[in-house]
C-alpha cells in the first residue's frame, strides 16, 4: 500500500535526495512482498535476500526514472525480476538453454497416466508450493514465475530471455509437470 499522494511525493522526494530515512522507508514498504518475488526466482532464502538487496540498490540508483504516474510497487517489482534474471544469466552461463539438470533426477520420468489429476491434488500451502518451485531448474522455474505470475506472454519471455518461444513453451510445460511430481512425491499422493 502506497502512502498518500503528498506523504507519497515527500517519499520519492527525499530518495531522490539521498535521505537515508526515506530510503529506509521504502525498503520497509516493499521488503515482504519483494523477498516473497525473489523467493519464486531462487533455490533458497539466502539467494533471495542477496538478490532483494541487489534490487533495491538497483531501486535507489534509479529512481529518478520512475515517472510517477504508475504504481511504485510495480515499479519496483520489475526491477526485483530483472534482477533476479540477471542475477541467473551471471551465476550460470546460458542456464536458460539447458534441459532438466541433475537436480530434478530425483523425481525421475513419471509417465503421464501416472500423474495426480487436478481434481486429486489437495490444496496446498503457499509455503509448499514455494517449497516445490524453489526445486525447479533454474530455466523452468524462470519461465514458470515469468508466465504464470509476471503474466507475460511467450513471445515476451522469449524475447526477454533471449531464446525462442518453443523453447519457453517446453520449459512451462516441464516447469508445471515437475511441479506437480514434487507435490505429490511430498505429499505422498499417488
């Protein structure tokens, strides 16, 4: 919830100044919801921590690009995701070319009639299901977050991640089946 419009322009204004308190401010606003999108991005807390603080580094340096009329809150979320794809493309060179990595070996290749239906899954916890993305490849679970929760297109996720859009199509695909073998095998369903 964004303060209002005069206490709001003071905000930016003193950012935009330097002043420490403000900033501080702002960090506060946004910190929950902000770890909360860099979660969905990161194997774990700590990654995301080190990619909220990238971002809002990236916020304060930046401000006075925000023109003001959109929502801050948005604002600031596009940079967390561009940050945490940043963030990826440094860590680990053309990750988003690779296919399954070692680390869904696990959960191995179940065959589709062995899949829980949608009607079978019980509802989770958003923790869980944090929990099962955070096991996702680094690719999948991009294109996942990208898709499903920053509502982009393929041809948008393609064009952002440099690669083409059967293979953002593919990654989604793998990204929701995978999904759904984590939850199940965590939950001991079927």
């Amino acid at each position: 919830m964004e303060p209002a419009e005069p206490a709001y322009n003071a905000l930016l204004d003193g950012c935009l100044a330097g002043e420490r308190r403000s900033q501080q401010r702002v960090y506060e606003m946004y910190y929950g919801k902000m770890l909360a999108v860099c979660l969905r991005y990161t194997k774990n807390h700590d990654q995301a921590k080190d990619i909220l603080q990238d971002g809002f580094i990236k916020v304060f340096k930046n401000l006075e690009h925000f023109n003001r009329a959109g929502s801050l809150e948005g604002w600031v979320r596009r940079i967390m995701v561009n940050t945490a794809i940043d963030h990826f493309r440094r860590a680990q060179h053309s990750y988003l070319l690779l296919g399954e990595d070692r680390s869904m070996e696990e959960f191995g290749d179940v065959a589709e009639d062995t899949d829980p239906e949608p009607e079978d899954l019980p509802d989770f916890k958003p923790a869980d299901v944090i929990n099962a993305m955070q096991k996702l490849t680094p690719s999948y679970r991009t294109v996942f977050n990208l898709y499903v929760f920053e509502e982009m297109t393929h041809k948008e996720i393609a064009e952002l991640l440099e690669i083409n859009v059967g293979t953002s199509k593919s990654n989604l695909a793998k990204a929701k089946a995978n999904l759904k073998r984590i939850l199940s095998k965590e939950h001991h369903l079927r």
